[in-house]
C-alpha cells in the first residue's frame, strides 16, 4: 500500500499544468503573463521549441527570457520545467537524489514526499478507498552567496508556494479525490537550517529553499468495471 500511496502522489504531480501563457511586447522585450506559477529567474522555459533563460520577472505580469534565435519569440505557451518527484526517508532520498545527476538545476524543482506514510483504509460499505496525512516539500537551489532572506522568499520561496498551490488545484480537479479545502504550509527561506532544529540538514546535498505542505489525502474508490 505505500508504494500505492506513493504512485498516487506521483501519478498528482504528473498531472501537474506545467504551462503558462504569454504575450509578447516587442516594445519592451516583456512577455507578460496573467500566472507565472513556479517561473523564476535563472531558470529555462520552453516556448516555441526554444530554450528562453528568465533574467527577471513580476510575479503573475510579465518575465523576460534571453533567446539565442532573435526570430523566436517568448509569447503562447510556456512550458516550465517539470517538477522532479522523488519518495523516501531522508537516507533514501538523499541517496536517490544524488545520483541523478552532478547538474542541480537539470535536478530541480523538486516535490518530496516525505516517508515513511501512515495511511486509513475503508470497508467496502465507505466510497473512500484510502486516505492519508501527507508531507511533501517543494524545493529549488537557491544562491546562499548572494541571496539575502528577503531574495530567498523572492526567488524561491514563493515560486515553490506557488508549486504547491498547483499540487492542490490539480487534487481538486480530480474528481477521484475529496477536495483539500485546508492545508498548512512551511516555508524554508533555507532549507535545512531552519526548521525542525536542523533535523532535515544535508538530507539533500544543495542549498535549497521551498516549502513544506501538509495535507490530508482522501481517494475515494474507484467504479469497478469487471
């Protein structure tokens, strides 16, 4: 059942819109966009079938991308960079992670859905097949040389509220699933300093900051079609 639980989750973040529209103002160079959900400076969207490295960015109004084609334009949609699901115990997860890859950013942002799970399960009479209260932390590197608190929150922090914010609409979306009408967030301006009394320091080998969401997962069962 843990890996169940954890396919569902990962089965969620794949389910995830990973896309933004945009328009492009040839005045300005800006490609203003009406949500930026997770898009942050430093990172690489897609649009057109170019690569667009984002130099700056207004939240949920505009971003501008370096193109190396002066003849394709940042404007339709966006594709930002999937999210990388990962499960375990922080052992795990560390070593999981690690070996992906030497390139942080090929790596991040990351959704971890902390184990082990304690889960509920119904009786055949109940219409809820499963449900659980889940952690998940969502993080991305972040510049501890250069980033003062503020830049943290900024740049990191509320890019990754806004990844989970999208986790939850793509739950309620989902008719398979009670919709999560509250929840609790944490955030992590650095990761694994703050919180817990440092307890999740060097889990993953990065300077990372994020949020960690708390929920209660409700699945109800599905119509059986034997």
């Amino acid at each position: 059942m843990i890996n169940e639980l954890s396919n569902i989750v990962q089965n969620i973040v794949l389910d995830i819109d990973n896309t933004i529209q945009g328009v492009f103002d040839i005045t300005n160079e800006k490609t203003y966009a009406c949500k930026t959900k997770w898009t942050r400076v430093g990172k690489t969207v897609l649009c057109n079938g170019e690569n667009f490295l984002v130099t700056e960015l207004e939240e949920d109004e505009y971003l501008i991308g370096i193109r190396t084609n002066p003849f394709v334009l940042l404007e339709g949609t966006i594709f930002l960079p999937r999210p990388l699901f990962i499960h375990g115990t922080k052992k795990a997860t560390n070593r999981e992670w690690t070996i992906l890859s030497n390139n942080v950013s090929s790596k991040t942002p990351i959704i971890w859905l902390l184990g082990s799970l304690n889960y509920k399960q119904f009786g055949r009479e109940s219409t809820i097949d499963i449900e659980s209260s889940l952690r998940i932390f969502f993080l991305d590197e972040t510049d501890v040389t250069n980033y003062y608190t503020a830049d943290h929150v900024t740049q990191v922090v509320y890019p990754m509220e806004q990844l989970a914010m999208e986790f939850i609409n793509t739950i309620n979306k989902n008719r398979n699933f009670k919709i999560i009408e509250d929840w609790e967030i944490i955030e992590f301006t650095r990761f694994g300093v703050e919180q817990e009394n440092g307890m999740f320091q060097n889990i993953l080998d990065a300077n990372l900051s994020g949020v960690e969401l708390r929920i209660t997962l409700t699945k109800y069962k599905e119509n059986c079609k034997c």
